[in-house]
C-alpha cells in the first residue's frame, strides 16, 4: 500500500478529519477564544496608551497582542491545563500592562483613561469558570449589537488575524513590522469601544485589508532575500531507506534551521503540506539530505502522519488537529504545543534528531511520481506578457483566475465542469486545479500567497483589474481569503467567487455580509456562474 493513499485526484473531503469530526472546535475552546480576545483587545489599549508617553518600551506587550491573536487560528485542540496557562499569561500580562500605564500616569499626575477589566481571575480560578465569565460577557456584548455590527466585527477579527501571521512570517525574514503591528493595535482598539459605528468598522477593515495585502508582497521580496531566486522544480514524491524527518506548516525559517542542523547526521528530511514550496527556492537545493515532499494532501492529512516512521516536526503557526496522534515522535517550534506534542526551544533541534535516529525509518522506500513547483521568472514574465497583449486586443474575451484551493470532492467537480464549460476565447491563470486545455497557465506555488500575490501584481500591471471579462474563484476558507477579496474588491474587481465555506470556519452570516456589502459572489454551480460572467 502506498504511504497515503489520498490524493488530490481522490475523495479528499472525506478523510479522518472529516469523518471523525477533528476538524471541529470545541465549545470550551470557543469560549475560551472569546475570553483570549477580550484580553488581545485590551493589552492593544494599553499598548497605544503606553507608546503615547514614549517612556517604556511596549515591543514584549505587542508581541503578546500579535503572538495572542495568531494563536485564535491554530488554537484547536489543546488540553485544558495548557489553555488555563494560556489564558493566565496573557491576563498577567494586561495586568502588567495596565500597572505600568498608571503607575506613569501617577508620575504625571495626570488622569488615567481605562477599561474595565470584564473578567476576574485569580489563583482559584477554574477552567470552567473562565469559560462561563467568558461566556456572560460574550452575550452581554453581543446583545448590544446589531447583526450587521457583528458580522462587520467577525471580518475585521478575519483581517486581523491574517496580518498577525503575516507579521510574524516578516519578523522571520527579519523586516521590521512597526507600522504594520501599530495598524494591528489600532484595529484591535477599535473593537474595544461598544458603541463604534458600522462605518468606522467599514474603514477599518479596508484600510487593514490593503495593509495584509501589502504584507504579502514584502514577504515575497523577503524570502526571495532570503532564501534565493525562485526557480522550476521537479520535487520527488518517492521516499529512501533510512531515518527520517518529517517537517510540516508553512515556516520555510523553521525548514531551513532544521536542514542546518541535521546536515551531517546522515537523517533525510521530507517536507509536507504547504512546504512543498521549498524545494522551488535556490537555497535549499544544496542540502543533499532534503530528499522530497511526502503526503498528497494539502492538509488534515491524518493519515500522513500516523505512517509516517520517523520523527515529525510541526512548525510555526501549524493548525492542523492532531487529536488522535498521540505517540511521542510529535514536535513544535509554536510558543504553544498541543497535547503530546514536544515544544522546541531556541532552535534547538537535538530533540527532533535525536527522536529520527530512534524511529525505524523507512525500510524500503517507495517510487511515486514527482511534481513540478515554482516557475522560471524570465518564463513567467514573456508568458504574462503574451496574456496581456492577447487580453487587451480582444483575442481573449475572458480570463479565470482560479487561486489556492483545498482539494475536496465538491470544489473538484466544480471545477472540473467549469473548465470544461468555458466559453471560446477563454484563458485561465490557475494556481490549482488544471486540465488538459491549451489556453491554460498552470503554476503550482502550493499555499504561498506572496508568491500567488507577486504573480498577480505582475499581471494587473499590464491589464485593468477592473475589466468585467475578468473572475477570480477563492475556494481555501481561511483567515486570509477575507483580506484577498477585499483587497480585489477595492482595487475594481467586479467578478469575485467564494465556495461555501463550512460553518467552523466561516460563519454563514459573515459569508452573507460579504455577499451584501462587498459583492462577493458565493459559486452555485458552474453552469450558473459562467452564466453571470458572461452577462456582464
């Protein structure tokens, strides 16, 4: 049997996760991510209070606030005791904070602004009464809001969240993020006030979106600072005899110190999930012990991980469930761990290596077929250049962009009837899904979004963003689709498609406001959205 039998041409909607309901998140983590959020949006008031007197330094309180809000994405599946340690963390550091903020303002003899601390804790607190003080508050907030002020209030927490992450995958490449974490205090502060108005949050979440989009394209030219020129890569999909390590997430940092590390240990390294990516970067060809990419799937790939025979290192910012993997080859570099997962520390990764050379390894190894990711750039750009000349005289009508996707059953057939169906004079830049049809650009940049981003801001430098012969399909339900959209809509894209996204990760009314207020179009079937591009 092969080492995962899920593909991207198989049923991949219906895995472990699915089946089993790991993807799903817990009522006691959901209410105690409404109790982390009070706390994320308080520390930024006291952060901004704080950086206005100019006479301590705030860096430790905002990397609480941006470290805080990252970890409402990956939070899922972490064990009581650890989230009480989470929750008592960040409490004392606001506790901090705000002492800090009077004790200067008592210096001053000046008078102190404040906030009420909505929840008391101390050393008897239980979990369940963290939960239920969390709860309590919740509900009183939300009774004072209209339906529209909530769900505006989701999409500006989405815009958030998405620029935290980006934040700190630009404090990896080391690029300074001060502006971008002062936009992220200020948007949080926001929220803080019971009585803003629909239209402040309306600003706020346009004036982010653009600021995460931004991001994306100083990561792009970061890690290519970095990590070297993008190159076209053919990446072996086989494995080798031998003790092995399994590095999964999105941090090429984390990637690139471990292959350090383990370069004469004689332990191969595989990448999965989004880090296929690396192998299409020049400075990790020269480790030799980089063998390949394991694993088919994009994520939840339980599977991936229980047959896996080596030890498996999960990086920054990873937020796949892992409830049922349990088995002590498990380690993070996240400031938090989940349950059974080994925290490393200071880039120490002895642990990690040591546990490769204690697992079986492959006993044989396996031939699969390779994959190609990346591109070449002087390729990239005559191949732009062709589209753009052919879009703007006319010889193509209509152009699809398709993005980054999870490659599920339905979003499968989707798409498979939808580039069947094209009307003539089509072209499609996909970043996905791909079919044998031969006005078709097919790159494989796997998740990485400043790479998808760069590509984009190329092509849109040579044809209008606003044309109505232009339609954009989004399909990853993820904290930075919000920001992707939103980001098109401001710059005149006027066909912009969203799959359904399941409720646990977007809620329904939140997809119904970016229906109505910024024109996002949720797919139907194919049939009926070709009819409404064509239309227009």
């Amino acid at each position: 049997m092969f080492y995962n039998y899920y593909s991207k041409s198989n049923d991949a909607e219906y895995n472990e996760c699915t089946a089993r309901g790991a993807c799903s998140i817990s009522p006691n983590i959901s209410s105690l991510q409404e109790v982390l959020l009070i706390f994320i949006k308080q520390l930024a008031f006291y952060a901004i209070k704080l950086r206005e007197f100019n006479e301590s330094d705030t860096s430790d309180i905002e990397y609480a606030v941006i470290t805080g809000l990252s970890t409402l994405v990956t939070t899922t599946d972490y064990s009581d005791r650890l989230l009480m340690n989470i929750v008592r963390r960040l409490f004392d550091t606001l506790n901090d904070a705000k002492t800090l903020y009077h004790n200067i303002c008592a210096e001053k003899n000046i008078s102190c602004e404040d906030l009420a601390f909505e929840l008391k804790i101390d050393s008897s607190t239980n979990l369940s009464g963290i939960i239920s003080q969390g709860e309590k508050v919740f509900l009183e907030k939300y009774k004072k809001m209209s339906a529209a002020q909530k769900n505006l209030s989701e999409i500006l927490l989405f815009v958030l969240k998405s620029m935290c992450l980006n934040i700190l995958m630009l404090k990896d490449l080391g690029v300074d993020t001060e502006k971008s974490v002062n936009n992220v205090l200020s948007g949080l502060n926001t929220l803080n006030n019971k009585k803003v108005q629909m239209q402040t949050i309306r600003e706020e979440i346009e004036k982010l979106a653009e600021a995460d989009n931004r991001l994306l394209g100083e990561i792009n030219r970061a890690q290519i600072n970095v990590y070297g020129a993008l190159t076209e890569a053919e990446v072996s999909h086989s494995t080798s005899a031998g003790k092995a390590i399994l590095v999964s997430g999105g941090s090429l940092d984390n990637l690139y110190d471990l292959l350090e590390k383990a370069r004469n240990e004689n332990i191969d390294v595989y990448t999965h999930g989004d880090l296929l990516i690396a192998h299409a970067f020049s400075s990790f060809k020269k480790f030799e012990h980089l063998k390949g990419h394991f694993g088919d799937c994009m994520e939840n790939c339980i599977l991936d991980f229980a047959t896996f025979p080596g030890a498996i290192l999960l990086t920054k910012n990873f937020s796949q469930n892992l409830e049922f993997l349990y088995r002590g080859r498990l380690f993070t570099t996240a400031q938090i761990q989940p349950r059974g997962v080994v925290r490393i520390e200071n880039d120490n990764f002895a642990p990690v290596i040591e546990s490769a050379k204690s697992a079986k390894g492959f006993a044989k190894g396996q031939s699969k077929q390779p994959e190609i990711v990346g591109f070449n750039p002087e390729f990239l750009e005559k191949k732009l250049d062709n589209i753009a000349e052919r879009f703007n005289n006319g010889d193509i009508q209509y152009l699809f962009i398709i993005g980054v996707a999870t490659f599920s059953y339905v979003n499968q057939e989707y798409f498979k009837t939808l580039l069947k169906s094209l009307p003539k004079n089509s072209y499609v830049i996909s970043f996905s899904y791909t079919t044998d049809i031969p006005d078709m650009l097919h790159l494989n940049l796997v998740n990485n979004l400043p790479l998808i981003y760069s590509v984009s801001e190329k092509l849109f430098e040579k044809i209008p963003l606003n044309s109505d012969r232009i339609a954009f399909f989004l399909t990853r339900c993820e904290v930075s689709s919000i920001s992707n959209m939103i980001g098109l809509k401001l710059g005149g894209a006027k066909n912009i498609f969203l799959t359904k996204c399941p409720p646990n990760s977007m809620n329904p009314s939140v997809l119904k406001t970016l229906e109505e207020d910024y024109s996002i179009i949720l797919t139907t079937d194919a049939a009926s959205d070709l009819k409404r591009i064509i239309k227009n």
